[in-house]
C-alpha cells in the first residue's frame, strides 16, 4: 500500500479513536421514577427506575448500570448513596429498574441518579439528578368534604295533564311480556294558521321512538335513561297544518314487568289557537312493529285499541318530573394555618370525587386539569403530589380548593343523563409540613374547613363553563384562598362520602394544556357573531382576551364544522351544549379561559361583545394527557405529511385522562374496541405507558365476574359486554404495552384477567368451539358496503386472545398455561377452518376483513392462505378502494406484509 494512502488510513483512524473519547460518550437523558418525570408522593414499595441512552456510536448498547440514591442532593452531589448504591450492576435493562434500597419513609425525598458502561467498558458520566418521594401511610385525618347545598334543585312536573298510561291490550296483567309493541294516533291541526310551535312530552316504559309523519322526532334508549325521565321534543317542523298527521311510537318492554306509553303533544297557532293530543283509549296498537314501522303503509282500521294502564300520575309510575339541564356551581372550599417556624419543604396531597383546582396562599398550586382523574369511583380514587414550599409562608396561610362535578357527577356519555356515580362530590387533602427543626406537621380536610361560591357558576365537561368576573371583586368571594379573609358568611362544610373507595397515587400523567393555537381567520355570517377559524381541530378550550362592558355576557360555543351560511354547525355534538359564557368585570382588558371543561372544535363562535375583536381576542388551548412525543413521520408527499399530521393531533384529543372515541359530542367514553385498535399507533407517536398503565386498571376494574371485557371503561352509560374485538382490549392492551415497553409488572398485574377473559370465551362457546346462539357484537364498525359475518369475528378475536395470551403465559414463565393456550388455539384454529374456510380458501362472508383476520391472526396456513390472499387483493382490486371497518383496517397492513405484499 502506498504511503501517503497508509498514512491517511492511521490519520483517519486516531481522528476516530480521538473523536470517540472527546465527545462519543453515552448521555444518560430523561431518568424517570414509575414511567414519570420525578414523581412526588408515589405509594410504590419497590418503584422502577429508567432513562434513555444516547450516543453518537452506531450499535451502541449498554452493559452495566449503577444506581446512586441519597436522602438529600448534597451527599448525592459528593457520590454518596446512603439510601442505595447498587454498584456495578451487569445489566442491559435501562426501563425498569426496580430500586432495592432502604425503604422510604412517608413522605422522603429520594434524590438518584445513574450511570452506564458500555460493552467496550466505558463508563458514561452521571445521569442529571432525579427524585422521586413517598406519598402518606394513610388517609384518616383527612375527611371527604364538600357542600351539597348548592347543589339541591326541584325539577317541575312532567306537562302530562290528562294524558294516560296505555299499552297493548293483548298483553293482560300486570307484569307485561318483554317485546317490541306499535302504538299509532293521529291529529289534524288547523290549516287556516301558521303554527307558531309544538312540542312533545313523551315517556315511555321501559324504552320508546317518538314518529311524527314518519320523521324520527324523539327518543329513549337503553344507557339514556328510561320511564322517569320524559322526554321533550320542540316538534314545530314536523307538524304539517290543515292534513292529517301520523304517530306512530316504537314501545320496548325490556323485561318483564310493567310496560306503559305517556305522551301529550301540543300544537299552538299564531293566533292562539291549540290542538292537543294525549295518549287515551283512541289510540291503537299491534303485537309487532316489524321493519321500517315508522313509513311503510299501515292499515291499522282492524287493530284493536289499546288498553288504559293509569292514569298520568297513577300506576306504578307516579308523577314523572320534567328533566332539565342542571348545572350547580362548583363549591370553594378554604381554611386557614399557621407556620411558626422555618419551614424545609411542604407537600400537598390531594384528590376528590369529582374534579378540583387547589390554592395555596391565592396561588395555584399548578396548571394541570382535571384532577384526579376518571376512575370507578366506587372502587379506587387517585392522589396527586405536588411540592408547594415556594407558597407556604412563615406565619398565616390560607389553603383552598374548587371542586368542580366533573366525572363523578356530571353529565357524561350521551342521553343527557348525570350523577353516573352520585350527588355530592367530596374533596380530601392532606399538606404536610417539615420544619428544618426535623419535626413536622400537617393540615388537613375536616369540619373546620369553610365553603362558599365564587365566581365559576356553572362548570360541566359536556355542557361548558359559565364564569362572572364580577363576583371577583365581591367582598364575599375577593382574596378566598389568601390569608385573612372573612369567612364568616361562608358554611360549614358537609362531610363524609358516598363511597369508601382505595385512596391510591395515581399513576398517569395529568392533563395540560401541550399547544397553543392561533386563529387563522374571523367572519361575521350575522351581526354582532363572529366566527374564528382556529386552522385545526383539536380538544381544550380557549384564552379570551377582550374588552367587555361590565355585566354582558360574552358566549363562546364550538364547533368542527360551519354550515354553508357561514353559521357554526352544532348537529353532530347532539346533546353537548359546548358553550362557555364569560361575564366581564368591564375594567379593561380582561383574560380568561375555563378550568373544568373542554371541547372540540376548530371554529369558535363569540357573541355579546360591544365591538369587533380582534385576532388576537381568541387562543386555544390544546389540551392532553401529558405524554411525551416520542416519534415523528415526515416524507416529500404533503398530503401524507398532512395526514401524519391529523392523526398525532387526533390522538392528542383523545388522550384526555382515558383513550376516547371523540372529544366533541355527548360522549367521551374509553372504548375498548379503539383502544386496541389504535394502541400500538399511541406508542409510536408518544409514551402513553403511564397512560396505559392507569387505564388498563380501569379496565380490569370494569371486568364482569363471569371474565367479559366491557364496551368502555370506566364502565359507565355503554355496557359491560364489549363483544369481539371490543372486549378483546383486555387482552391485546397489556401485551402490546409490554411487547413496547418491556413492563413485566403491568403484564404480570394483568395476566389474572387476561386468563379469566378467554376461558369466559371458552365456556360461552359452543363445544366446537364456535359462537353461541346470541351473543353482542358490534361487527366491523363502519365497514364500506361489506358485511363481515359476525361469526368470523368472533372466533377470529377468540382465537387472537388466546394466541396472545399464550404468549403472556410464556413470557412470565406459566409454562403449563402456556402450552393449555397454545392446544386451544390450536383447536380453535382448526375449528374456524372447518366452519369457514372452504377448499379454495374463501372465508365466510368473502369481505376484505374476513381475509385479513384470518391471515393477520394466522388463522390460514400454507396453500390456503396464500389462496386467501388473493382473494382479499382481488376484491381491493375489484372495488377500487378498501372495503373493511376499523376492525379490519387495524390489521390489514400486518395481512398484506404477511402474504408479500
């Protein structure tokens, strides 16, 4: 070799060995406690550890760790782990690392850090310094307060004067078969008039759909309430003047048992003039509605007229009352404390049963919302942690706290229904103090504390907020968390709950607002509206910022579309009134935005200011679960890019406490089917392992005793039989966290319910092995004109979970349960090709998502699956587009990467 080539060769390669020893060293980055950033207050005895490693070397790995954890920074500083020194630990492990020194006691600091070799046997330097602390050993000092005055209302009774309970006249006693019965009446209003309006008063015992000229025009649903609560229907532009018009009711009698229709529909013309009709004995009826009951030609002149059951008020009924939108104020609750000597540090514990905001000496003590967070209140509550010695003062001090309905007790899910879990939301603290002396003290919730109201008059996740500055300034609400203030006219508090549920840290992390939004645009479509277009859709709230006149309400509703007139379009957030009302103190300019709701939306609509705002008067506030971003996708194709862009924003909106299914209309419940569908996406784009963590306990929580998964979790409004693919997510979340993130003790945690879900499956299923005779199923949920046998989806689903769960029994080392999952696997594999798969490799039913199940969950092997696939090409082929839900779309990429393609 030439020399000045060999010479350049040793140059390079000192200029390597240099490089690499100047600034090639590991960095140890993001050192965290129990998946969290330094967690104050955990309850975990042997919390695990983690960090990330970063190098500038290709194929680096680490090959030993040392843990170094203090009772204080300053002997950490100087390397001294008198807590925990691990030494030299040979190791790979960086995500969890159980710490195995001295126990904590309540409420200690441990201060850590680590290091890392690599397999060279460099040593990094230190990580930067983290803590994490012990949260308290008990709850009893500290009572579950609140005050439930506020929140007493007396509902109005139902407008059903002289209407009456009527029923089939066929179905004789009491107690009414359970079934379908069709209820028909007509009216003819006047036609010399215009009507000025109708409405509808209708209940129905156990479930009803209210048609009036064959347009649906109300209705009660199963999870919507049921007899006690009447609907009322505004019905104006159904009614048609001077001809006959038509009723017909869909009645269900859920199970046997009393069964009833009440109804009074009034009618007023512009010149005073009414038409009323009420359920009496001229109407009629038939045994069975049978298919399009609301608009196919009936000849009802030989039904028989119904049967009177009661009088409205009489019966098993009773008086019915009028529901009507309730929305107590949230209640502020303070005291104040003493501290007489130096303080070290002080910490804050709280939680609640509903939503809370906590004040310490006037000052928030941080920008989270929504704590503590949705759980079924019944069976666990969450804690949070905060350190607040930079507010606690030596000398008076004043602690206080909104408690807001939030999940607890206000409206949630759709059907316009509340207080799911109760109706007195409670909050309970605890703020520990340590004295540099080594004593320490403690102030905590009880019947000394004081409650009033404040400025937040109405405060719901569906319904919106509704705040009046001017009670800022009041006498009886200015300074209510700051020392000093007088109290007297406040009240006692009320104590106790209605539940006794686990008080427990809780492990996900909070709500914050991640982004602010800017609006792009304003119009007027009317005077005195306008219009911001924020540019995107997302979930939160907004930042107004505005000069109002004192005492006029400035309204703020939302929205995700505009309707061709400019207007905002509100149809698709059914019952969610999505409106924040804001009430200005009119002193210059003011800046709000609301603490205990949120919304979807991308256009806002603002009425009541005295003059046009400008850009500037509206930010939104993107709200989310705090999960870090982990990855990003970027390529040369801008729609893709934009596309990339839609779904990391849509997760973001969803990932408010639970993964929900829609931040926008009356519902925001935790989906189970999404959830599995979309995890493994979640944590390609963020750390949701925290998250998961928590909501995975929620799902457990929501399990049947029988093994089912339910259709949401917390269980709550949607039921507690997922069906396939739905429930499934109790299996198929678990694996996938660890499969992401290595959590041995989540899958450990949840492999109990993991076995008790499939052989729930087994024992529901035929002894083929096949679907019962009735069981839930959703299906393919909005599949594109493909009916996907739900047969093929249940076995396929059963089978997948039994797969995976195999492979959780081999992963924890239950070798026996292994091998029992793996032979029923087997048997249910064999029994899926015998039910429907044919010779020629046609699935049953022969849609897209019948081929990538069985191919995704290696349900077809060999010359079958490769005939499958063909199949399932051919029909992409065919129809020119995807055909499959998002139960099929979830797995057809894993389907065609299977069969090459």
């Amino acid at each position: 070799m030439p020399r000045l080539a060999i010479a350049f060769w040793l140059t390079f390669a000192l200029i390597a060995v240099v490089g690499r020893a100047l600034g090639g060293d590991a960095v140890l980055e993001n050192p965290r406690c129990e998946f969290l950033a330094d967690p104050p207050g955990i309850d975990v005895g042997r919390p695990r550890l983690s960090w990330y490693v970063t190098s500038p070397d290709r194929g680096w790995k680490q090959a030993a760790y040392q843990v170094l954890a203090a009772s204080d920074p300053e002997r950490l500083a100087r390397d001294e782990g008198d807590l925990w020194d691990s030494g030299r630990v040979p190791e790979r492990d960086s995500t969890a690392v159980v710490y195995e020194g001295k126990p904590l006691a309540p409420h200690q600091v441990c201060y850590w850090k680590a290091r890392v070799w690599d397999m060279a046997g460099q040593v990094s330097a230190w990580s930067k310094p983290a803590r994490f602390s012990r949260g308290p050993a008990d709850w009893s000092a500290a009572a579950w307060i609140g005050r439930d005055a506020a929140r007493a209302v007396t509902l109005p009774d139902a407008d059903l004067a002289g209407a009456k309970w009527i029923w089939h006249a066929d179905d004789k006693g009491p107690n009414k078969p359970r079934g379908r019965r069709l209820f028909v009446a007509s009216f003819r209003p006047p036609g010399d008039s215009k009507i000025d309006r109708a409405e509808l008063v209708a209940a129905g015992d156990d479930f009803f759909r209210f048609t009036i000229n064959g347009k649906l025009v109300a209705s009660s649903l199963p999870g919507t309430g049921g007899w006690d609560r009447p609907v009322v229907a505004p019905v104006t532009v159904q009614v048609i003047p001077g001809v006959v018009n038509t009723v017909r009711v869909e009645v269900e009698n859920g199970a046997e048992g009393p069964a009833g229709l009440i109804a009074k529909l009034r009618v007023v013309t512009d010149d005073g003039r009414e038409t009323v009709l009420v359920t009496d004995g001229s109407w009629k009826s038939v045994n069975e509605p049978g298919r399009n009951w609301h608009n196919r030609p009936l000849r009802t002149n030989n039904w028989p007229a119904v049967s009177i059951e009661a009088d409205y008020g009489g019966g098993p009924w009773g008086k019915l009352k009028m529901a009507s939108l309730i929305l107590p104020p949230p209640v502020y609750l303070r005291t104040g404390f003493q501290v007489a000597k130096p303080l070290a540090r002080a910490t804050l514990y709280s939680t609640s049963l509903g939503i809370h905001d906590v004040e310490v000496n006037g000052k928030p003590v941080a920008q989270d919302y929504f704590s503590p967070g949705w759980t079924d209140y019944t069976k666990r509550v969450y804690y949070r942690a905060h350190d607040v010695t930079s507010l606690v003062r030596q000398g008076e001090n004043a602690l206080g706290a909104i408690l807001a309905d939030g999940w607890y007790s206000g409206y949630v899910g759709f059907g316009k229904k509340r207080d799911h879990y109760g109706k007195k939301p409670r909050f309970r603290a605890i703020l520990h103090l340590d004295y540099t002396d080594g004593t320490s003290s403690e102030v905590a919730t009880g019947p000394g504390w004081k409650a009033g109201l404040g400025p937040i008059r109405e405060a719901d996740f569906l319904m919106g907020e509704r705040y009046d500055a001017r009670i800022e300034a009041d006498p009886g609400s200015k300074g209510w968390a700051e020392p000093g203030f007088d109290q007297s006219k406040w009240a006692a508090v009320d104590t106790g709950a209605e539940f006794s549920p686990a008080v427990q840290w809780g492990p996900e992390p909070p709500v914050t607002a991640f982004a602010e939004v800017k609006p792009r645009s304003i119009t007027s479509p009317s005077a005195g509206t306008y219009v911001f277009d924020m540019g995107r859709n997302f979930a939160g709230v907004v930042r107004l910022k505005i000069h109002g006149k004192a005492g006029q309400p400035i309204t703020i509703r939302h929205a995700e579309r505009l309707n061709p007139n400019g207007t905002i379009y509100t149809t698709n957030l059914r019952e969610a009134r999505a409106t924040d009302v804001y009430i200005p103190r009119g002193d210059g300019e003011e800046i709000w935005s609301p603490r205990f709701t949120y919304h979807g939306f991308q256009y806002v609509e603002i009425s009541g200011l005295s003059e046009p705002p400008a850009l500037a008067a509206v930010t939104g506030l993107a709200l989310s679960s705090a999960t870090p971003r982990v990855g990003e996708f970027a390529c040369s194709d801008p729609m893709l890019n934009a596309l990339y862009g839609n779904i990391y924003w849509t997760q973001r909106a969803n990932f408010i406490d639970i993964p929900t299914d829609c931040p926008q209309r009356d519902e925001r419940l935790g989906w189970t089917g999404d959830a599995q569908v979309y995890i493994a996406t979640a944590a390609l784009n963020c750390d949701v392992h925290a998250f998961f963590i928590k909501w995975l306990q929620d799902l457990v929580d929501g399990q049947r005793a029988d093994g089912q998964f339910p259709m949401v979790a917390p269980v709550k409004v949607a039921g507690d039989d997922g069906g396939p693919a739905w429930a499934d997510a109790g299996v198929i979340c678990p694996w996938t966290i660890y499969q992401v993130y290595d959590d041995r003790r989540l899958l450990e945690r949840q492999y109990p319910s993991m076995v008790k879900f499939v052989e729930f499956c087994k024992k529901r299923s035929t002894p083929e092995l096949l679907p019962p005779e009735h069981y839930h199923c959703f299906g393919d949920w909005l599949s594109i004109e493909a009916d996907t046998p739900k047969d093929v989806l249940y076995t396929a689903y059963f089978a997948y979970s039994t797969s995976l769960l195999a492979q959780a029994a081999r992963a924890l080392g239950h070798e026996g349960d292994a091998e029992r999952f793996e032979d029923l696997f087997a048997a249910i594999k064999t029994a899926f090709n015998r039910a429907y798969v044919d010779s020629e490799g046609r699935v049953k039913g022969n849609t897209q998502t019948s081929y990538v199940l069985a191919i995704a969950f290696d349900l077809v092997d060999g010359e079958k699956r490769e005939l499958a696939g063909r199949h399932l090409v051919a029909d992409v082929e065919s129809r020119g587009h995807l055909s499959t839900g998002f139960i099929g779309t979830k797995s057809l990429m894993q389907a065609l990467s299977k069969i090459g393609r």
